[in-house]
C-alpha cells in the first residue's frame, strides 16, 4: 500500500516532515496490520 503526497513547495513537505505526521502514519499502518491479521 502507498499513500502519495504532493507539496507544492520545499516548505510544505519540510514542514509535513518535522511534524512527526510520517511517524504517526506508520504507527497507523502497523496497528492496521495487526487487525488485518486477526481477520485473516
């Protein structure tokens, strides 16, 4: 699974990076691992 993302500028995406947001996201894909795992 892939979830592109488009910046507009070098600012938005460094911005989006130091967020922590990508650290939070993969938190989300290993917990919806998990479920999937219980349901297959």
């Amino acid at each position: 699974m892939s979830a592109p993302s488009e910046f507009f500028t070098s600012e938005e995406r460094d911005g989006m990076l130091s967020s922590d947001m990508e650290k939070g996201l993969g938190q989300s894909y290993v917990a919806l691992d998990r479920l999937l795992a219980t349901l297959g």
